[in-house]
C-alpha cells in the first residue's frame, strides 16, 4: 500500500488571475456653457497637465449678461451714495426741527408764541425722526441690492470660467468628438462627450481574491504583472484597497491592485497576468488529492499508524478541505502534518486494517 507523508503548508497563497488592465483616473468633459467652439488645443493621443486649456467656447449671450450685471451693480452703488445723502439730509433736518421745536417752547412757556405754534413744533421733530428712520432703512435695501447683485455676477464669472475646459488631472486624451466651430449645449450629458480623458501614470486592475485567501489581503500586498506581449519582464503591482464584503454569488472580495506606469509601457485595456501571494492567516497541511475519501461518513483520510512489527493499522480521520490545488488538497483541521496517509485507498479499506507499506511519497513534493 502506497502512503505520502502530509505536510504543513505554511507559506503564502499564490493566487493568479487574468484581466484587463485600467486607466486610474476616467473623465467624459462635457461643456457647462452654451455657445460655440473657437479653440481646441489637443486631439487624440496628447498628453497634457493638470490644468491646461483644452477647449475654448465663445458663448456671447452669457459674457453679455456680466456685463449688463456689472452695469447694474454700478448703478446700485450709485443709489446707495444716494440714500446715505437722504440721511445725511434727513439728520440736518431733524436736527433743525429740534432747535426751533426748543427755541417755540421756551417762547410759549413765556407767551410770546402761542400753544398750537409749540404743537407743532413737535410734531415735525417727529416727522423728521420718521424721515431720518425712513432714509436709513432705504440705505439697507440699498446695500442688500448690492449684495444680491455682486451674488449675481459671482455666479456668472463662475458660469464664463466654464467657457474654458480644463484638464482636471494629468493623463492623455482618448477620445475627441468636436472640433472648431461646432455648437454646444450647457449641461447636456446625453451625447457622445467633447473629449475622454484618461490617467495612464498608474494602471490598476480588480482581482477576486477566493474566499480561501481573502482573510490575507491587505493594502500594500506587493502583486507580480506579466504582459504576454512583454516577455521576461515583470511589472510590481501593490494592493491598493479591497471591499469588505464578499460577492454573494461568487463568495470572492474585489480587490484592486494599482500598477505604477511612469514610464508608459503599459496602456489601459491590456490583457495581462497578475500574481498575489497572500499570506496565510493560519497554516494549513498537504496531502495528495487521491488521498480523499469521500462515503456516507463525510470526507476522510487514511492514517497509517505504525503497529510495531513493520506493517501499520489503518485510522480513519474526518477532515476539512481548505482548497484544492491540481495536484495536492489543503486541510483545515484534522490533520497536524507528518502523519502518514494512505495515497488511492481502495473501496474495502476499514478502520483497523492492517497494512504493508510501500515506498512514501510526501504530500508537498
């Protein structure tokens, strides 16, 4: 009977998968001004920074509006150095009916000026008092005229910067669907967009690590990238970030590896071959995959335990599969490692056999 020696399997997973990679950053620029293209600076295949101009729109309609809102808060500045001169006024008239409102007073204290003349008197520093409260709160209305103006060209010196489209990051232009001349529209994302850009320095790529191998992953997992147009070299990858949740149909967790691109070898879109090699959160062993039995009594192994004159006795283990390799099956439990198993039991093997061993293959080899 021929049996292999079970091994603890204690270094990383090696995991490999094939995909597609992709650009790290994707943009579709739209235009946020209605008007017409007067100027485009890239096509296909440039390369442009952060920042720089890409698409000038001439949009007459909108530049006219700020220009007739900046008239406007002109105008509104005047009216308000108008309404502090009405209080300024209505003070120095206040002022003067309080003077003769004091100088009646005293006169028709002595008798010289009649009641109703006194009355009076009053009665217009009151009327002034109510001119001058009138003539401040016209200076508010005045000033938050101002303020709702100034908002309103604010917002529309935001809305004329929209007639040049900018780079938000650096990367190269994929795709272009408008040239000089062509008519836009504000807002509008149902069509093709004016350009795609794409950042091409870093690649990355989603890997579904197995449910075996998703309790190792961590950000900054080092990953190996192999390109079949590209034989003999090898790209470093890095494990950038994972979901924290499996996929309830595959039981996998999406993980995305970034793969540094600096030098322009790599393009989003190719077909390439990523390796991880995930470290193991508890070890398992090894056995060979024709040492499983599989019965009414779940799945076992047969363990030779030596019986002191030679042969061994046959005992029966239930364990737990862990994964399965082409040729060799990891364990979970029931096994520790160094036993040795029976390779192809046959159908009749009991618990208690006594068997003669054959020559020993171990499970790792």
């Amino acid at each position: 009977m021929r049996v292999a020696t079970a091994a603890r399997a204690a270094g990383a997973l090696s995991l490999t998968q094939t995909g597609t990679t992709q650009a790290f950053d994707t943009a579709s620029l739209y235009p946020r001004a209605t008007g017409y293209i007067v100027e485009r600076k890239v096509d296909i295949g440039s390369h442009v920074k952060k920042g720089d101009l890409l698409f000038r729109i001439s949009a007459p309609d909108l530049d006219q509006q700020l220009v007739q809102a900046q008239s406007q808060v002109l105008q509104l500045q005047a009216a308000l150095i108008q309404a502090r001169a009405m209080v300024d006024q209505a003070e120095a008239n206040r002022h003067l009916a309080d003077v003769t409102n004091r100088r009646t007073s005293t006169l028709a204290g002595t008798g010289v000026e009649t009641r109703q003349n006194a009355d009076t008197s009053q009665a217009g520093v009151l009327a002034q008092t109510a001119n001058v409260d009138a003539a401040r709160a016209a200076v508010k209305v005045a000033e938050a005229n101002i303020a709702a103006q100034e908002a309103q060209v604010a917002r529309l010196k935001v809305l004329t910067g929209f007639e040049e489209i900018r780079a938000p990051f650096d990367g190269v232009v994929t795709a272009r669907n408008n040239d000089v001349g062509d008519a836009v529209t504000a807002d509008t994302n149902t069509g093709p967009p004016l350009l795609t850009l794409n950042r091409d320095d870093v690649l990355r790529m989603a890997v579904n690590v197995p449910l075996y191998a998703a309790d190792g992953v961590r950000d900054g997992l080092s990953a190996k990238v192999e390109v079949a147009q590209i034989p003999g070299k090898v790209f470093p990858g890095t494990v950038s970030r994972s979901s924290t949740t499996l996929l309830s149909a595959a039981r996998t967790l999406v993980t995305q590896v970034d793969i540094p691109n600096p030098d322009g070898a790599l393009r989003p879109g190719l077909y390439i071959t990523i390796t991880l090699e995930i470290p193991r959160v508890s070890p398992a062993v090894t056995v060979p995959n024709d040492a499983l039995i599989f019965d009414q009594h779940g799945t076992r192994v047969a363990v030779v335990e030596p019986a002191g004159d030679g042969s061994g006795v046959v005992r029966m283990r239930p364990v737990t599969i862990f994964r399965q390799t082409r040729t060799l099956l990891e364990l979970r439990d029931g096994l520790s490692g160094g036993e040795r198993v029976v390779v192809g039991p046959a159908a009749s093997l009991r618990d208690g056999d006594r068997v003669t061993l054959r020559p020993e293959d171990r499970a790792g080899a």
